[in-house]
C-alpha cells in the first residue's frame, strides 16, 4: 500500500501561496519519481481554494481533499459546504471529526459519523480523526476512548475504498510532541484490530497517523507497523518540510 501523505493546510495560506504549493509539489515528483512508488500526496486546502487547486490533481500523484463537510445533503445550512460540492469542484477526500472541529464546534461522534455517510454518498473517502487528549492518555484511557470514537464515528457501511481512518492524539498536535514508536505502534495495532473485526476490508483500510509530523520523526513513524501515511498540519505549511516528509516514506 503507497503512503498517503496528506496536508491538513487548516485556516492558512493565500491563493497564491496554495497554487504555488501545489504547482512545486507537482515538479518535485517529477524530479523525484521514485517517490511516487511508495507515496502518494493530498491536499486537504481550505474549500475556497479547492475549486482552483483541483485543476492540478492527479490520480496517483496529488489529490485535492476538503477540511470538513457537512452532514445535510443541501438547503437552508448558511456558510455550510456539502460533500456533493466538494465533489462538483473536484475533490477525492474530506477529513471529518478533526479534534479542532470537536473541541472548537462542538462535534460529537453521531455527527461525525454523518459527515462520513455524506461523503460516501457523493463518491468522497472520508478522513475520519480520531483521538485522545493528554488528560485520557495520562489516565490510561486512551484506547477506551479511541475505541468508542471509532466505533461511534466510523459508520457501519466504513470499507477501505471510502475510509481513511487518521489516529490523531490530540496532545500532539501542533505541540512538537509524538508518541514513541512503541506507544504509536501500539495504538495502530489497536485501531487495526477494531476495524478488521467491526468493518469489512478493515485489514486494507489506511489509518494514518497525525500530530507534529515532520521531517525528523516522519521516518520512524511511517516505518511502523499499520502506519499507512500521515496528516500534517504545521510542517504542510513548507512545501520543502512537506515533501521531505514524503521521502522518508
Ligand atoms: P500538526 O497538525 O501536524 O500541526 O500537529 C496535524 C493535524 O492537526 O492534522
């Protein structure tokens, strides 16, 4: 399975940053096509860039993903974005449940889960993030509530080919921190085992790992087992940090 390194842009850039992002992204697999047998690029950008960026994906190479989507089909939903819509302008993945949109907006699993059906329903993998916070973690909850989000979350329909799970401890996240490559590993065996017994094609589903990725601990981290790519937030905002992420894989 090729990595799916995948750029979490969040509330950032201007248009002329993003389109020149994605334009050397483009070039610098060109220069560097070996990549392309191990790693695959996404750009998850805000949606008001999507529509232009979308002209530069390519199958294979670098696709273009939303941050969010909501969970109506269409209608009387002010400022809200659907998936058919991200679909309309081109894009291949939306990311769903991000622990910022849980914190910050409230989102609670049911929801989520109906992002997911929304994306599914329109032809888009949903990136569904789960993960705890450092408080769970140092209790020692974190599988318990990894565990519950994913099941509660993740709906039942969820295969490989519409589902991209992302294990996103919340405590990492632009903190500089990671879990060691034991705790990592840990958690993706343990996520591998959920999905394989409660969804069909869990076993090829990518789960990929997101919380302060970089260039320096990106190698250990995609070499460990169930680590199927990563979502990078801080280090997507430098296409050169971005794409050396790449190469470790
Ligand atoms: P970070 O963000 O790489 O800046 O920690 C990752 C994410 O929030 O998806």
């Amino acid at each position: 399975m090729k990595k799916l390194i995948a750029a979490n842009w969040k509330m950032n850039f201007t248009m002329a940053e993003a389109r020149e992002f994605v334009s050397h992204i483009l070039q610098d697999a060109k220069n560097y096509p070996d990549i392309l047998d191990k790693a695959e690029f996404l750009i998850c950008a805000p949606s008001v860039y999507l529509s232009a960026l979308s002209k530069f994906s390519k199958e294979g190479v670098m696709t273009i993903g939303g941050q969010d989507c909501s969970f109506h089909g269409k209608g009387a939903y002010t400022g809200e974005i659907s998936a058919e819509m991200l679909r309309d302008v081109g894009c291949t993945h939306v990311i769903v449940g991000h622990s910022e949109r849980r914190e910050y907006h409230g989102e609670q699993n049911d929801l989520i889960a109906g992002k997911a059906q929304s994306a599914y329903k329109n032809g888009i993998k949903a990136i569904i993030c789960v993960g705890e916070s450092l408080k769970e973690r140092d209790a020692h909850l974190h599988k318990e509530v990894v565990k519950r989000q994913l099941l509660e979350s993740v709906p039942k329909e969820a295969t490989a080919e519409n589902t991209v799970i992302s294990y996103e401890p919340v405590w990492a996240i632009g903190t500089g921190k990671t879990p060691s490559p034991k705790d990592a590993g840990e958690m993706h065996n343990f996520i591998r085992a959920l999905i394989t017994k409660h969804y069909s094609g869990g076993e090829n589903m990518r789960i990929l790992y997101g919380g302060s990725m970089n260039s320096e601990n990106a190698k250990e981290l995609l070499s460990t087992p169930n680590v199927d790519g990563g979502l990078i937030g801080g280090a997507s905002l430098n296409v050169d940090k971005f794409f050396a992420v790449a190469k470790c894989a």
